[in-house]
C-alpha cells in the first residue's frame, strides 16, 4: 500500500470565465503598479486571493495497491515436440524460467500447456496453434498489466500471430540445421471401380538439411515400399523432390488398404512421416451374372426376377427347355431359336463373368466335358460358382459326375427327402457373416425356427469340404460353402428356397441370402467369416474381428512411434452367437496403427494424409522471428545457451510508457514489461482555499488597503 499527494482544481465557475475574470484583473493590477498606487501589493493579494477561491484548490491523497502484472508462458505439447531430446528440453527451460519468475516481485505467471495430442486435435488436423492459445491465455488481461509471452516450441507454428500483446519471445528447442525425410501424398483415390485403372501420386521430400547439397539430393534415388491389403512388399526407386504416379488396380469391392513407407534418409528426425496408409473403397460397377437354368420350374422365374431387381446386375440367362424324357432324335443344336452360344461363353467369355450360377442343371450333352473343366478352372483361378441343386443332383445325370465334382464341396448320395422342414443354422452358421442375423433367423430353440416358412425337398449328400451354414432334415447340409483355389463356391442343396419368396408360411429372406451369398463369391471383405478390420471413430481406435470360431485371441496395437499396446476383444451383447468382438482404445498420436491377431493384420489410418504436425519437423525460427521483432521480443536457441541455466537468456524488468515495447530483448536477454499498474482504494480530500479563509483575505486586503490610502 502507498499513498501519492496530487493537488487538484475544482473551479466555482466555467475555465473560460475564470480565464477572462484574470486577464482583467492582470490589467487592472499592471496600471495600478506602473502609477505606483498606493495599496497595489493589498489590491494584489485581495485578488488573487478571489481568482484562487474561484479555482477551488484540494490537496488530493490517493491509497494505491500495485497490481501484478502477468506473463504467458506457452508451452508447445505437441507430436513433434517428442522428437529427440525436445520434450526433455522443454521441461528443464520451463522448471527453471518458473523458478526465475517466481523471484519476480509483482510478477504472475500463467504457464498454458498447448498444441497437445487429445483426440479432438488429433482429428483437426490442425497443427499446432500457441499463437491462439498465447491470446486467449491473456484475453482477460488490460494492456496496462501483461508483461509479455514466453512461447517454449521447437518453432513449427501453425497459426497466424495476430493482435498479440505485449513483447513476445521465443525459446526455441532442438537443433539448428537438423535434416528429415518424408513421404507426401499429394493425390489419393478414396473410391475406385473394380477392375479399374488408379493413380496413386506421391512425393518424397527431404527438408531442413540447408548443409546438404540439393542437386545432389534430387538427384539420389529413395527406395519406396508399398503393401497392399497386408500381401507382399513392393519395391520402386523414386527420385527425391519428384512426383510420382503409381498406378494400380482395384480387385475386390470393400476397402483396400494400401501402405507406403520409404526408406530412412541421410538424416531423420522421425520416421512417423516416412509412412502412410491409404484406404481406398472399391465398387463393382457391373455384377455380371451367368445363369444357367437345366430345365422349367417353379423356382427359375425367382432366381430371374431376385438378379434382375437388382439395378447393379448384369444378367445373361439361357434355359433348357427340352424335357430329357422325350427323345426324338432332333440335334441338340437345332432344339432352341437362337444358338446357345457355348463356345463363347464357357470357352472365349468365361473369365468376363463375376458369378455363374448353375440352377437345376443335368448333364444332357448340351456342355461338352471339356465345357466343365473350363469352369472349374475358372473357379481354381479365382472365379465365383453358386450351385442350386434339385432332384436331378442325385441322378446319374447329376453335374457331380463332371469336371464340377472337384470344386463342389458336397457329394450327392443318391438320395432325394421329400418332406416338410423348416431351414436351420448350423453353428458355423449362426457366427458366419452371410447367415448370421438374416431377418427372422432363429436364435435358440424350435419354437423361435418357426419364423421361417417350410421347405419340401432336400438333396442328401455327404460334405466332403467347406462349411455347412444350413442344415434342414437331421443335420444334413443345406447351404454349404467353400474354397477352391483362389475361387469359391456356394452350394444349396434344395431347390425349393423360391418358397421364401412367395411368402409361404411366413417366407423367409432368400433375397437378403442370395445377395450375401453373391458379395462373399465376389470376396467382399465385410462378409469374411474370418476378418480383422479397425478404423478411427470419433478419436478412438475400434478393432473389430469376425470369426466362426469360440474364441478370440488377444490384438496386438502398433502405434504410429513403435508403441506397443495388448487390448481383449470383448463379445457383443447383441450379437448371440459371438461371431463378432470388438475392443477400442484412445487414439493419442497421429499417423499409422498396425494390428494384429497373430494371423491377419491391417491397419488404421488417424489424422490425415499429410498431417500438419510432421509436415515439417526440423526445428526453426521462421515462424516466431516475425511475431517477436514486431512486438520488440527475441528468439533464442535453447541448444546455444548456458547448460546451468537449461540454456535460459538472462531475463530483465524493464519500465516502459504507454505499453511501449522497444527494447525487450537483446543478444543474450529477454525482457518483460514492469507497468506499474495500480488500484486506487482510498482518497482523502483537503480544500487548500476554504471559503471562509478566502473572505477574510479579500476583505483583510481591501480594508487595509483602504486604511493606508485614506492616511
């Protein structure tokens, strides 16, 4: 507390009146002197004595309270700040410029931790903003109490330094002409048609070696990886500063995830922005189908009208008509209107369909043998096969006894069951994603299987491979699939699911089995009883695995610095069969997190491509110098500094006026303002000129100057 004297004026009457009643009185009393009037020093005083208690004199006393004033320091917490040893600098600068600050009297310091690895700012892909959080740490503050801003970073800035206040300096962590290597996606597809042409465009930089030769850099090759959907490595060598166009293609519908690492450069800083993952959603244009229905019944005009409805279907359907009982002895080729183009689409075209479905199909010498073979090594390559079967699969006549009996996955015995059932799922069935939760399906029990219509005939046959998702009568197979190669096939051994779809006894969803059944053929990923799949929701890592198994290994988390993290997969309450778990964990850094169960990995992509954060990552001053030279603050290099002092510049208080900040730093100190702010909590007041005291002057005047004129 400290009192401060100050005499004020209070004028009775407006200045410009007491101004003119002066002048007057000044020329009055200058001719009274030059006459050399007796009474001229009486009148004088008498005068003064009226002008002085019209101006109203007070001795003011004011009781002040100094006022702290405040200072920032900004703490830059962001993901490059844990390169090297910046984080362990940063601490030591903070520790001892707080233990100097403290010593300060009238000082508070208001440490403010930004840029830092919360979810929110993970996703923002921000960058790191101190400049807005050096603002909003002193918006609260009048301008006649902040000191200054300390910003502790390695110098990487995202924001613009706009209406900052106060000097503003800069500690800057890391090394001078430090070096890094990066990969920049400068062009990524996010979705692409299947079996089409992408372009993927990418760059590698080398930034920061200031001390290295450019031409020499650009013209030195980096070896560049690239893995797709966690298959095998390949190698290209790309020229460093140049972009360059990787084409690729598409081949299954889903997500396709595509990894891209270059090797470690002559000097690195990090290899976190030496990676990146991309994922990339395919969508099949066209679904091109080949039905191929063996004769008439009531359950082709379904199978037609289900591929049909669906606008994304290309269907090319040809039925035999002729019934096998009757024998005329007409050439087969002569038996149909137009010419049932098997040489070109079972020898020449096989390979441009996505599916063939065999529905009821006898062997009739229609298809050549050799016709068979073709497909079941369009399966074996890769080729998709869905066989409906009815009475004639247990024939003679059956397509078993073909080139096809190696890719199906069950053997007919010979026998046909004709009686009323209702579907089933196996337990296989109920943990496989084309059955599991099909509408109305059957959780426990016989009385909740009576959602589902009845069928009336089933092909007995013996499963000689694959997976059985269905069973009707006893525990015989229904739905089997299976497979081959690099194909797959799909067998439904009854031909009467077309009861489903009339509604019979309540129906049941051929349509939404049909359209799983096909996207699993096709290798939909999202439909693989065995699949490992994670993606970033809402800054949290969610690892999902679907297997037809009991039980689920633990996952392995590579986080995108080499962290290591085991999480527990954790059965869905909705989901009673335990074909799907899930585990989450928070998403804390940015870039590529890889995950395994041991057998599958994929990986998961946080942030974007580019991220801001390790955009650049050597440490610099570009960014600061502007804000600290405009506010009249210094930046300092922590490296070149006194190690005692955690490389600290000496720190002053120096007075300024009117908030001036010239002055602030020199080469080897940083200063913060000392304003001298204060409160006022008391005032006493004294007239110098009371009322009474001012009459008795001017009458005491005039009558002695009365007395002396009249002698």
């Amino acid at each position: 507390m400290t009192s401060v004297a100050d005499i004020t004026f209070a004028p009775l009457v407006p200045w410009a009146l007491l101004g003119f009643m002066t002048g007057l009185a000044a020329i009055f009393l200058a001719l009274a002197w030059l006459r050399r009037a007796s009474g001229s020093l009486l009148r004088t005083v008498a005068i003064a004595a009226g002008l002085l208690a019209l101006a109203n004199p007070s001795l003011i006393n004011e009781k002040r309270q100094p006022l702290d004033d405040i200072a920032a320091i900004i703490v830059d917490r962001s993901a490059s700040q844990n390169i090297g040893q910046r984080a362990t600098a940063t601490d030591r600068a903070l520790e001892a410029l707080e233990d100097r600050l403290d010593r300060q009297d009238g000082l508070e310091v208001r440490v403010i931790e930004a840029g830092g690895d919360d979810a929110a700012h993970i996703m923002s892909n921000e960058g790191t903003r101190l400049f807005d959080a050096a603002r909003d740490a002193l918006a609260d503050v009048p301008s006649g109490r902040i000191a200054g801003t300390i910003i502790i970073s390695d110098g990487q800035i995202h924001d613009q330094p706009r209406n900052l206040k106060g000097p503003v300096h800069g500690l800057i962590t890391g090394q001078r002409r430090e070096g890094d290597r990066r990969l920049v996606i400068d062009k990524a597809p996010t979705y692409g048609i299947v079996g089409g042409a992408l372009t993927l465009v990418l760059r590698v930089d080398e930034t920061g070696a200031e001390n290295s030769d450019k031409a020499d850099r650009d013209d030195a090759p980096a070896r560049l990886s690239l893995r797709r959907d966690g298959g095998p490595l390949q190698y290209f060598d790309v020229r460093i500063g140049h972009n360059v166009r990787l084409p690729f293609v598409l081949d299954h519908a889903g997500q396709t995830v595509l990894e891209i690492e270059v090797e470690a450069g002559p000097q690195e800083l990090t290899l976190r922005n030496n990676r990146a993952a991309i994922v990339v959603n395919g969508v099949r244009d066209r679904l091109r189908v080949l039905l191929v229905s063996g004769e008439p019944h009531a359950g082709e005009r379904t199978w037609r009208n289900l591929l049909k409805a669906d606008p994304s279907v290309d269907l090319v359907h040809f039925t035999i008509l002729r019934p096998p009982e009757k024998q005329d002895g007409t050439p087969v080729r002569e038996l149909s209107l137009i010419a049932f183009p098997i040489f070109e689409l079972f020898e020449m075209r096989l390979n441009e369909f996505d599916l063939v479905i065999f529905d009821r199909y006898r062997r009739r010498g229609v298809l050549p043998p050799s016709y068979f073979l073709n497909i079941a090594n369009y399966v074996a390559k890769g080729g998709a096969l869905l066989a409906s079967v009815g009475p004639e699969f247990a024939s003679p006549l059956s397509i078993h006894g073909t080139a096809l009996g190696d890719v199906l996955p069950a053997t007919p015995s010979g026998e046909v069951i004709e009686t009323g059932f209702r579907p089933q799922l196996t337990d296989i069935g109920k943990r496989h994603p084309v059955t599991a939760g099909l509408s109305g399906a059957p959780r426990s029990g016989d009385d909740a299987a009576a959602q589902w219509g009845r069928w009336f005939r089933q092909i007995e046959a013996k499963p000689d491979r694959g997976m059985a998702l269905m069973r009707g009568v006893g525990d015989h197979p229904l739905l089997m699939l299976d497979r081959v190669g690099e194909g797959r096939v799909a067998q439904i051994l009854s031909d009467h699911a077309w009861l489903w779809t009339r509604g019979f006894e309540g129906g049941g969803p051929q349509a939404e089995l049909l359209r799983r059944m096909a996207h699993w053929l096709m290798k939909e990923p999202a439909l693989e009883e065995e699949d490992l799949r994670a993606e970033v929701v809402d800054g949290r890592l969610r690892v999902t695995r679907q297997s037809v198994s009991q039980s689920h290994p633990k996952i392995d988390v590579t986080g995108p610095s080499g962290t290591h993290r085991e999480l527990f997969l954790t059965r869905q309450p909705e989901d009673e069969s335990g074909g799907r778990a899930i585990t989450e964990m928070p998403v804390r850094e940015t870039g590529v997190y890889r995950i395994t169960d041991g057998v599958r990995t994929t990986v998961a992509v946080a942030g974007a491509l580019n991220p801001k954060e390790f955009a650049v990552v050597h440490a610099s001053e570009k960014y600061l110098a502007p804000a600290a030279e405009q506010s009249g603050g210094g930046v300092f290099w922590l490296a070149e500094g006194n190690d005692a002092e955690a490389g600290l510049p000496g720190l002053r208080r120096v007075r300024t006026r009117g908030g001036d900040n010239r002055d602030m730093s020199g080469r080897n100190w940083l200063g913060l303002r000392a304003n001298g702010a204060y409160t006022v909590t008391g005032v006493d007041h004294v007239p110098l000129m009371p009322g009474a005291l001012a009459l008795l002057l001017i009458l005491g005047s005039l009558f002695s100057a009365w007395w002396r004129e009249g002698r």
